[in-house]
C-alpha cells in the first residue's frame, strides 16, 4: 500500500511541472507588452519600464520561469497590482465560497445520480430506466447558466422561497450559508448529476450481468442485498473516477455561476482579473484550480486502493 501511494505521488510530479510551465506563459500568450497593457494607454515609457522591471519581464525568459516557481514554491505568488494585496491573500479570501459550492453541489450531484443510476440498472428497459434517459439528455443539453436562470425565476421570483443571489459565509449561521447557496449548487449539481447517473447505470449494469450476481440469485440472495452489498462496490471505480473529475470541474468551472449568483469566490475572482489584466492573480487562480484538480484525481487514485485491494498490487 505504501508503495502504491509513493508511486502516486511521483506520477503527480511531472504533471505539476508542466502545468506551472503553462501558468507561466499565460502572461506571453495575451497579444502586447504586459505592463502596457496593465498600466493603460496613457502611461509613460519610464513608467511601463519600471512595472516591467518589477514584474521581472525584463529578465530573459528562463530565468523568469525559475525566479516564479522559486517564490511559488516558497508560497509566493506575487502581488496583486490592482488589490495591492499579495495573491496568496486574495486566494484566501476567496477560496470558502468556492469550496463551499463546490461540495454543495458535489453533494446535490451524488444525492440525485446514484439512486437514479441505481435504479435505471436493477429495472432496464422499465420506467425508471426512460426516466434517467430523458434526465441525462436534459442536463447534458442545458447548460448551467441556464440553468440558473430557471430555478432563479421559478424559487426566488415566483415562490421567494430562496434570494436572487448574494452570499452569506458560515460564520452568520449555517442556514443562512446554504440559503444562498442552493440555487447555484442546484444549478451546477443537476448538470454533474446526468453524468453521473449515466456512468452509474452503466457500471451497475456490467456487474449485475457477472457469474457471482448470477450464482447469488441463485442461492436465494435479495435483489437489494445484491445491488448494494455486492454489485454497487463493485461497480464504485468508474463512478469514483467521474465523482473526482467532477468535484475538480466544478472548482474550475464555478466562474459563470459565481458570477451570475454574486458570489465572492475563485471565479469571480478569476473574471475580475482578466477584466483588469491583473496578470499575477490569473497565474495564482489557474495555478491554484490545476493543482486542487490533480490533488483530487490524486485522492481519488489513492481510494481505488480502499474500495479494490487488487489495485495495490498494480
């Protein structure tokens, strides 16, 4: 087991190194002088040459990279030109609500897919079969902003059951916190749960068709001691792996909900950003979300090793 996880952790390694090499180009990949176009058009030359001097641009490219990964290393991603704050703060400051929806919504999406998985799988070709169907081609074919816009009119302006948008953190209570966060986490839930309920059915079903199922039928197990002592542990890698890959999207992915919900967190952060060309912010986002995606695809390696022993000798 210990062998497994170190290999695991030396996989990440290369895949951390080229990610940072892209989070540094970010800042070559936007046409024009970066502190030109940070500072504007009616800055001076004196003044563009000196933000470039302290953002390092006037340095050759290798030791840019080298100088950048050193203090990230370190913890240090630069400052912030337009927060005056440093970018390690700002993460901070904005990470809690993304977490927040993210596991809120992660939540919403395994609530919903896996007894509808489930179900489709222990009753094909039935109703609850062509229910998951037609589920999975509504969320696949609406996006979330849409979405969005749907529950929004339907529980904020119509039942006002729930705010428009808004955020409230824990701290004020943990009703007020989910309050504002329902809609979005509904929003991007539903959209993960099709997925999921998809990868779920199919994974039941390749188990439910195995000897053992079969040899358990006939030695007079219950059909739901069957589906969810034998066959759903069985079936649980593939539905681990859209689980971890979904939970990673949904931090990458949360900036249009954020936006639309007003809510503080990474995205809006990210959006902001890019409308000021707040070069080192965007470079600490991105670098930030690639990191928590690998650390989660990292997490979810190591789980295959719980739910499956035989990976551990792999």
């Amino acid at each position: 087991m210990a062998f497994y996880i170190a290999r695991r952790l030396l996989a990440t390694i290369p895949v951390l190194f080229v990610l940072s090499v892209i989070v540094f180009l970010i800042i070559y990949l936007i046409p024009g002088d970066p502190a030109a176009v940070m500072l504007g058009d009616g800055a001076s030359p004196e003044t563009i040459e000196t933000l470039r001097e302290q953002m390092g641009l006037n340095l050759p490219l290798l030791p840019q990279y080298g100088r950048w990964i050193g203090h990230a290393l370190q913890g240090d991603l630069g400052d912030s030109f337009f927060m005056r704050q440093p970018v390690r703060t700002a993460l901070a400051e904005h990470l809690g609500p993304t977490l927040s929806l993210a596991v809120l919504a992660e939540l919403v999406a395994i609530v919903i897919a896996l007894p509808l998985g489930i179900r489709a799988a222990s009753r094909r070709g039935e109703l609850a079969d062509k229910t998951l169907t037609g589920f999975s081609l509504f969320g696949i074919t609406v996006p979330g902003f849409v979405l969005s816009m749907f529950t929004v009119l339907l529980f904020s302006v119509q039942l006002k059951w729930l705010p428009v948008s808004g955020y409230k953190p824990l701290s004020d209570g943990l009703w007020m916190h989910l309050k504002y966060l329902i809609l979005p986490a509904l929003s991007l839930g539903i959209v993960q749960a099709s997925l999921l309920a998809r990868v779920t059915r199919s994974s039941m079903l390749d188990v439910l068709n195995e000897s053992f199922v079969k040899t358990a039928l006939a030695k007079g197990v219950g059909e739901r001691g069957i589906v969810y002592r034998h066959a759903l542990r069985n079936a649980l890698l593939p539905i681990l792996t859209v689980i971890g890959g979904s939970f990673g999207t949904l931090i990458a992915g949360a900036a249009v909900i954020e936006s639309i919900f007003n809510i503080p967190g990474m995205g809006q952060l990210l959006v902001n950003s890019v409308q000021r060309r707040d070069y080192a912010v965007i470079q600490g986002v991105v670098l930030f979300v690639a990191f928590a995606y690998v650390l989660v695809n990292l997490v979810v390696d190591l789980l295959y090793a719980i739910v499956d022993p035989r990976i551990r000798l792999k």
